[in-house]
C-alpha cells in the first residue's frame, strides 16, 4: 500500500521535526526573513536560554513580519517591561510604529460561532447531529484566542501557551501544487485525518477537479475528536465541502469502525489513495487509519483468490462443447435465458449510455444482462469487482465495447499477460468485441489472434483487420453505430428547450480540438522513435493534400495507404496504426473543422444563425462565437436536434453515423458532407447484390488473400449501373472487366441493399453537400420549404427505426452469436 509507506510524499508528517541549533544560529536566523520557521524556535529557545534581548526582540519583529500585531506587541511590551531602555531604542519605536499601523488581526468568536454553525448545518443534511457537541464546544470558547495572519494562517492563544504557529496554509498549498495535483486522478480516494486547521481539506478540493472524462477522486475525511473537527471547522466556512457528495465523514470515536464498514462495503472498487495526516492532529484514530486499510486490503485480496479459484474451477469444467450447447439452447428458449455481461467505463463521452441502451434492448429480447460500471463518479473498479460479476452472475456471454479479452484482462489487472492463476475472464466464455472506434490496440496481429473459435466481432470492421490483421472473418459482423430511441425521440423534446437551443445550421460534435492541435498531439503520441516521427514528419504536406482532394479520384483511402506503402521501414501493424490514428484522423478533422468554418461564414453574411454544440468549442481560436455549449446525451440533445434547421454531419470516413440516427428521432433534418468516399459508400448495395447473386466470368488473384470477382459489364443491370457509378468515382476495369474485391463487409450481408448501412447514402443523396456554395443552398432551401425537411426527417426516421437502433443491433447481435456457436443453424 504506498501510500502509507515511510517517506511517501503525500503522507504530511503528524508532528514538527525536532531540531538542535545554537543560539547564535537561531539569532542569525531571525534576519533571515523565515518568520514561521523562527518563531516557534525562537519561543522554544527563550524558556530555555533565558533572558536574551536580542532573540526576544526578533521575535516580537518576526510576529509582526507575519501580520500577528497582537502577539508581537505582547512580546515586545513584555520586553520592554523587563528591560525598559529596549522601549527608548529608534528600532523599537520603529517597531511600536508598525505594530500600531497594522490592520486588526483578532479573530473575533462571532465568526467562528458563525463557520462552525453553518458546519454543523450542513451535517445535519447527511443525516449527523452535532448539536450537543457544538453547545459543548460553544461554551468553552472563551479560554482561547484566535488571530489571523497576514497570509491566512489563524494561530490560537490559551493563557501563554500558542498553538498552529506553523505555515500549515504554505504547507497545504505547496502539496496541492506539487503532489496533490498530481494525485488528481487516483484510483482511490484521498484520505485526510484532521481538519484543525481546514487548509488541506480545501486545498485537496480544489486540486482534484473533474478530469475530461468526467472522474473525480472521492475524499475521506477522520476526525476521531469532534471538538477538534469543529475548531477546524470554525475557521473557514467549509458547508460547502462537507455537502460535497464525494468527501466521506468520518468523525467521533467510532471512525474507525466507521472506516472499516465503509472500505468492506467499498471492496469493489479500489480503497487506498494517498493518506494526509496533519501535522496538528491531536487525537489520532485507534487503531490507525494504516491499521485499518492495511487490514481491508488483506481481506479485499483474500476474497478475490477465493472467487479466482472459485471461477476457474468452473470455468475448466466447461469445453467448448458445453458452451455451444448452452448458448444455442438458451436463445432458442430451451434452456434459461442468456446472461450477459457487459463491463464498461462509465467515464466515456458515449460508450456507458450505448451499453446501458443496448442491454435494455438484450433485455427486451429475453437475456438478462449485468452492466458492470462504476458505481458513481468518484469511483472506479478493482479487480474484485470483477471477480465477484463473474462468480455471481456467471455469464454466458462477455460484451466489452472496444476491447478483446486480452485487452480487458490487462485493464482488470494491469497486467498485459497475467499468469495463468492469476487471469480473471473465464477463458472459455464466448466473448464479443464492439468496435465502435479505430483503437491502436485493436489494429495489431496480437488482437487478431487473441479472437477465440466462439468468440464474435461486431462493429466497424475494416477488410484490413481480415486481411492484413489475422481476424478470423467468420467471427466478424460490421455493423453501424445505432441510436437510442429511447433517448432521442420527439416525443420526448421539451418545446421550451427545443426553442431556448434553436438555430438555421448546427453541429453536434466534440471534436473541437484544432486539426494544428491535433496533427502536433498526435506527433507526440508517436513514440520514443526519432525515425519514426521524422518519417511521419515528412508525410505532413502530403497529408495536406489529401486533404484538399477528398472531391478527386482515386479517394482518400487510397492516396493515405500509398503514402504509406512508401515507408517500407513501416510494418503491417504501424502502417494501420498510422493510418488509422494519424493520417485519417488528421484528415477526418480537417473536414469537419472546413465545414463549420462554411457554416460560420455563411450564416454571418446571411444573417442566419449557426451554433455548435460539444465540448470545448468556447476555447477555439477562430469559431468559439458558435459555441452552443457541451449537452449531455439525452432529450437536451434531442432537443438542439429538434431545433436546427439542419444538423450538419461531416466524416471523409463514417458518412453513415449515429448522429444521423439520433437527429431524425429527434425530430431533425441531417444533411451530409459529401466526398468521393461518400459516393464510393454509396455503391456499396449494389456492390453486395452483384457478389453474392451473380456468378464471376473470371477471378484475378493478387496472392492468397487478395482475390478479386470479375465481371463483364453490360452483363446484367446491376452490373452495368455499378460500372457507371465505379467509372464516374475514379475507378478503372482490368481488361475491360469490372473487378470486385471478396472481402467483408460485402460478402458476408444480406443481398438486400435496404438492410445495407449505406442504403440510407442513396436515401439521402439529396441532402449531400460538397462545397461551400451547396452547403448555403442546401440551408436556404431547407429553411425556406418545412415540408422538404419534414419529408426528409420522415425518410431517415423511418430507415432508423427499421435498422439502426439499439433493438435492431440486439436481434442482429443474438443471430451472429447463435450462428458463430451453432454453425448448421440457419
């Protein structure tokens, strides 16, 4: 556990160190501008040096250094007292002088009362009652005095004695700057012990703000002496921390027990972060705050090997036979339902809620289904939440969005290959994977091969995963992304909302970061590689002009891997990691960032309005006056879809999208920017239909992977229509035939071109624009004739609820499954 360790940086010592120094040291330190290390000492040193002018007199003029006027005219008037002719000295009329000139440093006991009330306040909302103890502590307030320094220190005074005369704000804010900040995305929550003073609690607040993903580390604070919580609290209004749901209280001489139940019923997730005692703390818990999560982190393993053993035991009890006869039973309905497992991050910016729909859409088809996630935003999983879904659900089937069980093994354990005792997934389990994004780690031959014979891929599936990638094409199933009806429909806007976010154009998009920003990120993000980043340097104004020739043949693909092909240095696996991950990317945002740079302009010089709504669009140098601000993913959305005249969608790479789906639910018109990648896309129906109904004349193979269907012509309609649109994008015969590739997602679909994803592409070609000057017409038109738009919506609507929702994706899901375990099922 490190953070208890001696010497660990985060844990602040409990008491000052002890030092030995001569008097003259200490003198000579007195004029070295260090007031809060001399005065302490220097109180020290005059009990036991005894009577020294000098060192009193320092002292007095360090107090005042530090804004205490107070406590520095008691120490000068009682040297002066002992020793009159100190008061006739020019130094010590001059320090009379500035003590007089300072501002009122007496912190008087209504603020305190005040601070502490408001604490007490606040408790009672979570359910604590200190009334009694607050009387209590009220009515002893009179043997103290309170005195705030110049810098915020507050110092306390019982008859001779002071206490808190220590930098301990300097100290706090020195860790929130150095070490705290750092911790700010800690697996664990913080622990601190003692509030007296509240300068840590604070500052430790303060510097754990919410990450990008939307996770904040949880807070826990001990206090074992309640009077000493409330002098904490009483000299800083802190109602506000003690409300915060993420600081867990635990305060009076039950803390530890407290703390014990609270780290047992916290077990799933992980429950040692870094631990802060104060210095000043005068009471500690008992047993330790180390005691006791050294003792839970002993019981939170033991429970973990328990349900290790438990579930391997199982899980070696079930060969693949036992797994087909188990799954093909279960969705036939003869056997109990499918369970389902989906473990999934809840700080995605859409991948939690697309589970959450999708495992009510596997609910409604009979499975039952466990979501395992985070169980609030100041959490995160351990290991052994893991290992008790698996022991207690016992799942069929593991669903995990843009990983393979190799992937997920090493989240769980952070371990790339865990020994065999050690691995948490059953490995006999059918696993599937949902793509849903170009993850570098799923683009590299160690993915591939990790896809088991039960095992299902789904999602954007690339024919160079199959190809180049070693996926097991039976295993795999492209499919779209989907949208929830259950989130976005126009039944559910709310027309106050609808009109509050209304606008001519908009755009739905996080993707706010500069393509300069990006390009310059991603370089970064290359690796350690000097060669491999000066390579990728040189392709920069290549990529350029991909960028400006998205419109022209041969197409983006196509000029992207040639660019590539010519770094023979590069393998397989990086050309697709770069590929994917950098030039595409770079291009992708290239695009998007064009188009609302058009929409800006146009609706300025038009006097139209133009809003974009996601995340960090106030900060871009050049559209931050679009700025609709980031809405959360449900009916405030639905209702920006609802409100704009049309919804601009823009990817060179993913014409059809989610976003699409989601706009015409909600009531939107999605109109689309139009590429040649666009068009190529649109083919691909007609494409299928010639693959899997026609019989090739001929085949040209390039090598045992690369096989190509050759067909005349004019041989049927169909054939004679994809040659015009092939000719007209760019593309050329082989000898006068037309040569179509065997590869997915082509050969493995339905020979239906409306259940094809770019079906809607036809659908829509009436809503493409490929230019500036389209994009205004398209606008105008759209705004000037509500029926076009509703004709449109209705279209799009009806295609989504037929194909691409969350219902449509788990019937299509379940038979993939059921085909990959039961291969004669039809």
């Amino acid at each position: 556990m490190p953070p208890l360790a001696d010497g660990d940086p985060m844990t602040a010592p409990a008491t000052a160190p002890t030092t030995t120094m001569t008097l003259r040291r200490i003198i000579a330190m007195g004029s070295e501008g260090t007031p809060w290390a001399f005065v302490p000492i220097a109180r020290q040193a005059l009990g036991q040096a005894g009577f020294d002018p000098e060192l009193w007199f320092l002292l007095a003029a360090n107090l005042a250094d530090l804004g205490l006027g107070t406590l520095a005219s008691e120490e000068l008037g009682a040297l002066c007292d002992r020793r009159p002719s100190v008061g006739q000295m020019p130094a010590a009329r001059d320090l009379r002088a500035k003590i007089e000139s300072m501002p009122h440093d007496r912190i008087e006991p209504g603020e305190l009362v005040a601070n502490a009330e408001r604490a007490v306040d606040a408790l009672k909302v979570r359910g604590i009652d200190l009334t009694d103890e607050f009387s209590a502590w009220k009515a002893g307030l009179g043997k103290f005095s309170w005195f705030r320094s110049s810098d915020g220190n507050i110092v306390r005074k019982s008859g001779d004695e002071l206490s808190h005369l220590y930098d301990h704000l300097g100290e706090a804010k020195q860790l929130g700057e150095t070490h705290i900040a750092q911790a700010s995305s800690s697996d664990a929550p913080l622990t601190i012990e003692g509030i007296d003073p509240p300068w840590m609690l604070i500052e430790v607040c303060e510097k754990t703000p919410h990450l990008a993903t939307g996770y904040q580390p949880g807070i826990r604070l001990i206090q074992t002496d309640v009077s000493e919580f409330l002098d904490g609290c009483a000299l800083a209004d802190i109602s506000a921390l003690l409300l915060d749901e993420r600081v867990d209280l635990f305060l009076g001489e039950e803390s530890a027990l407290k703390l014990k139940e609270t780290l047992a019923r916290d077990a799933g997730t992980p429950i040692a972060g870094p631990y802060m005692p104060l210095r000043t703390l005068r009471k500690p818990m008992t047993p330790s705050a180390a005691d006791v999560f050294r003792a839970a982190l002993t019981e939170q393993d033991h429970e973990h090997q328990r349900l290790l053993k438990s579930n391997h035991l199982r899980d070696t009890a079930r060969d693949e036979g036992w797994w087909r006869s188990r799954i093909s039973d279960a969705i036939e309905g003869k056997a109990d339902p499918l369970r389902v497992l989906i473990p999934v991050s809840r700080f995605t910016t859409v991948l939690g809620s697309m589970c959450q729909d999708l495992a009510e859409s596997l609910r409604a088809k009979g499975c039952e289904v466990c979501v395992l996630t985070e169980p609030g935003p100041n959490r995160k999983l351990s290991v052994l939440a893991y290992s008790r879904a698996i022991d207690g659900f016992d799942p069929d089937i593991i669903l995990a969005p843009n990983h393979t069980r190799r992937d997920l093994e090493r989240v769980i354990t952070g371990h790339g290959a865990p020994l065999p005792e050690q691995r948490v997934l059953p490995a006999g389990v059918p696993f599937v994977v949902w793509i849903q994004d170009a993850m570098p780690h799923l683009l590299t031959f160690e993915a591939g091969a990790s896809i088991a014979p039960l095992d299902v891929v789904i999602g954007h599936v690339s024919s160079e995963m199959i190809n180049d990638l070693g996926y097991p094409k039976e295993a795999l199933e492209s499919v779209q992304l989907v949208a929830s009806e259950r989130r976005f429909s126009i039944k559910n806007v709310d027309q106050n909302e609808r009109d509050k976010l209304a606008c001519d154009a908009a755009m739905m998009t996080h993707h706010s970061e500069t393509p300069e920003a990006m390009r310059d990120r991603l370089l970064s993000e290359i690796g350690s590689s000097p060669a491999a980043r000066r390579a990728v340097e040189a392709m920069l104004p290549e990529i350029e002009e991909i960028v400006a020739k998205v419109d022209e043949p041969p197409g983006t693909y196509f000029r992207a891997r040639t660019l590539l092909d010519q770094h023979q240095a590069f393998d397989i696996s990086t050309k697709e990691l770069l590929l994917q991950n950098f030039v595409l990317r770079i291009v992708d945002q290239s695009l998007r960032h064009q188009a609302a740079m058009w929409a800006g302009e146009i609706c300025e010089a038009r006097g139209w309005s133009f809003r974009i709504f996601g995340k960090g669009w106030e900060d871009h140098p050049t559209l931050s006056r679009f700025a609709g601000g980031d809405l959360p993913h449900d009916s405030s959305l639905a209702a920006a879809y609802a409100g704009a005249g049309v919804t601009m969608h823009v990817s060179e790479f993913n014409a059809i999208h989610q976003r699409i789906f989601e706009c015409a639910l909600s009531g939107g018109c999605p109109i689309i920017r139009c590429t040649l990648n666009t068009l190529k896309q649109a083919r691909l129906p007609l494409m299928m239909r010639i693959l899997r109904e026609l019989e090739p004349d001929d085949t040209f193979r390039i090598n045992e992977r690369r096989v190509y269907m050759l067909y005349e012509p004019g041989k049927s309609p169909e054939t004679a229509e994809y040659t015009r649109l092939h000719l007209q994008t760019g593309g050329q015969l082989i000898n006068g035939m037309l040569a179509l590739r065997e590869i997915l997602p082509y050969s493995e679909l339905t020979t239906q071109p409306e259940s094809n994803t770019y079906s809607v592409l036809n659908d829509l070609s009436d809503m493409f624009f490929d230019s500036k000057h389209s994009l205004e017409t398209t606008i105008e038109e759209i705004k000037g004739n509500p029926d076009r738009r509703a004709r449109a919506n209705e279209k799009v609507t009806r295609i989504t609820r037929a194909q691409f929702t969350h219902d449509a994706l788990a019937e299509r899901l379940l038979m993939k499954i059921y085909k990959r375990v039961s291969p004669t099922a039809v």
